[in-house]
C-alpha cells in the first residue's frame, strides 16, 4: 500500500469512528447533532482543545482541521496540499500549523502554504457559542494539486499532476 493510500485509509477510518465516551464528562452535555439555521455544524465543546492544540473534526461529511489559536478559533481543510496527511494532527507554531508528515506549513488564518505559496488549503468559518466551537460555511478554497518536494529533505518519486 502505498502513502497515499494508507492516508486515505487513516482518514476514512477516522471520519468512520465514534469518540470514545470516556472523554466527555458525566456533567458535559451533548454536543448538538443538527446544523444551526445558517448552516454552522458543532465540532467541539471548547474547554476540550487547549490553546496551541487543534483536531481532525467532520462537518458535513468533510474532514477539516480545527485550531485553538491565541486569538481564537480557526478550522481549514483537514488534508496537507503535499500528501494528503491530517493537519489537524499537526503541531502549531504560532498561526501556522506544521503538517505532522513533511512539516510543510500552513497559516490558519488565512490557508496560504508557506511552503509552496501555489498551493493553499480552504478555510472555514468560525464561531463559539455557550462553549461549544461551530464550524460553518467554506471562507476559499484550496488547491487541489498534490505531491511535491518534502519539506524534511526527501523527495518524492512521484511526478507533479
């Protein structure tokens, strides 16, 4: 199997997966499980994600990637523009998340590629309300070009698209 395939895996087997009810609190209420009015899908309850971590969420069938900045919440698309792997599982260096595979690096504001600036994710639209983070409608769009140099010095063997 190749890294691809195995990233596709790993993301279709998360998208699948429940969260284990041992990480929400007795006293926690549930998350709502429809969309708000204008469209606004609850990921999380807020006090769950520290400032400078973020996660892999689902919001309308779309895995994106959720970030508790220091000046507030922000969620792109979920696969790295290099190689598919989950930014949401990448570590963040102020506003920008490094992707966990090949440390390219994204800022979560805006989703430029720092790495290669002609390749951007998407972003979404924000909010929190009684503690709960609500991701809502598409802010851009993203490339849909893969593959590439490797931030870490490697290199792919597969040809650009």
């Amino acid at each position: 199997m190749g890294i691809r395939s195995f990233i596709k895996k790993k993301v279709k087997d998360r998208l699948g997966a429940e969260a284990p009810a041992a990480t929400q609190s007795p006293a926690r209420t549930s998350l709502p499980t429809s969309p708000s009015a204008d469209g606004y899908v609850a990921v999380a309850h807020a006090d769950g994600i520290a400032v400078g971590q973020g996660r892999t969420v689902v919001v309308h069938g779309e895995a994106v990637a959720i970030f508790r900045g220091t000046s507030g919440w922000f969620a792109i698309d979920d696969a790295c523009t290099h190689e598919d792997a989950p930014l949401g599982e990448g570590r963040l260096d102020g506003d920008v998340v490094v992707c966990p595979y090949h440390d390219w690096r994204y800022n979560i504001r805006t989703g430029a590629c720092e790495t290669d600036p002609a390749r951007p994710v998407g972003c979404f639209a924000t909010r929190t309300d009684n503690g709960v983070v609500w991701v809502g409608p598409r802010t851009s769009d993203g490339t849909t070009d893969r593959g590439g140099d490797h931030a870490d010095g490697l290199k792919t063997t597969e040809p650009l698209r």
